[in-house]
C-alpha cells in the first residue's frame, strides 16, 4: 500500500519550508496559514470518514468496507500528526517561558 500527502497538506508543508526567512522577518504568517490549512485538512478527514462508516452502516451499495477503513485510518493518522505538532509546540512554548533572561 502507497500513503500519500494530500495536495492540500503537501502545499502546507511547503509553505513552512518555503517561509523560513520570510517567517522570521514577516511575523510568522505563513506558518499560521499552513497550520490553519493542516487542521482543515485533517478536520475534512474526519468529517469524510464519518460520513462513509454512516453510509456502510446504513447499507448502501457505494460504499466499500475497504474504502471506509482506509478512510477512518487516513484520519486516525492526520490526526495524531496534528497531535504531535501539537505537543511539540507547547514543549517549545514551555521551554522559551522557562528561559532565564
């Protein structure tokens, strides 16, 4: 099996690679852009995941046992990605306001 980003979160990411110089000179806009583009994404996963397991589980033909499983673990996957860009944000948060000045 291939995993591939989506083009919405590959586009993201790049704009956070792409930003580095222009993040520090611009006051970050960029990076707020991707990660608002990244949650999106991963909130519309959830959503489509959801709607599938709701359509096998009411029986209708258009929908595959395989495609809602694929379905539910793209979103469990983006998910826990944003769970830990999460939490490493806060440790870099915590770290610079346990800073001495």
């Amino acid at each position: 099996m291939e995993l591939r980003l989506l083009p919405s979160i590959g586009n993201a990411a790049a704009g956070v690679s792409k930003a580095g110089a222009a993040t520090a000179a611009g006051g970050g806009a960029s990076f707020a852009k991707a990660l608002d583009s990244a949650l999106k994404t991963v909130s519309q996963m959830q959503t489509d995941a959801t709607t599938m397991q709701r359509r096998y589980q009411s029986g209708a033909d258009s929908v595959s046992l395989e495609d809602t499983m694929v379905s539910m673990q793209k979103a469990q996957i983006g998910f826990q990605a944003a769970l830990t860009v999460r939490n490493r944000m806060v440790a870099a948060y915590t770290d610079i306001m346990n800073m001495q000045v």
